[in-house]
C-alpha cells in the first residue's frame, strides 16, 4: 500500500533532506554575524551570500512539502507527542515543572505526522 511506500521509502529520504536543511540553517545562522568581524575576508562574501540563499531555498522547498520543524522555545509545555526527554534540568520553580528546558535536537513533521520527536530537556521541581 502507499502507507507502507511512504514509511518504508519516502520517510527516510525526507529525514535526510531534513537534516541537509538543518545543516544548511546552521551554517547560515553561523555566517550571519561573520561580515561585521573586522578581519572579514571580503573574498568569503559571495559564498555566504550563496549559503544564505541556499537556505532560504531548502527552507521554502520543505514548507511546500509539508516538512516542518519542531524546535520548541524554553518554557513551552512538554508535549509527549512531539518531544522526547533526553534530558532533565532541576528546578526551584514548581511553574517551570514539566516544562522544556531547551531543545537539543530539532524534531520533524511530515503532513501533520511526527516523523522524529524533537530532543528535549526539561525542567523538573526538585521536593
């Protein structure tokens, strides 16, 4: 059936096209503040421009298709269905309790389906 194509076929490939995309996010969030560094090689600026766009291309190419990434903000609440506790961070605060620390690995939808649950730390209320 097309379900078991899809999961045993297309899942993978857009895991990989995922993390080529994260890969290239990365590298452009890296390279941002490169050009206000005042030994800034002038010669490395059409390359960054190029990762840039690169980018901006992977990004608008995975929202058509329904990719999306699940990277929650520090105090979101933990939801079971999207992320997976890899780690716990103790808390004094009873409202931080069962709320994401920080995301450590960003996670992946594909139409509406978690592919890949985001890696996560959570807060929890030390007694």
């Amino acid at each position: 059936t097309n379900a078991v194509l899809e999961r045993q076929a297309l899942n993978p490939a857009i895991k990989a096209v995922f993390a080529l995309t994260n890969l290239i996010q990365d590298l452009s969030e890296q390279s941002a503040n490169l050009t206000e560094e005042p030994n800034f090689c002038l010669l490395l600026k059409p390359m960054l421009n190029s990762i840039n766009e690169a980018a901006k291309l992977a990004n608008d190419k995975c929202e058509s298709l329904g990719i999306k990434r699940i990277s929650p903000n520090e105090l979101e609440d933990f939801n079971a269905q999207e992320h997976e506790i890899k780690q716990t961070t103790t808390t004094d605060d009873n409202d931080k309790h069962k709320k994401i620390h920080r995301a450590l690995i960003s996670g992946l939808i594909y139409r509406g389906k978690v592919l890949t649950p985001a890696k996560v730390s959570v807060y929890c209320f030390k007694n």
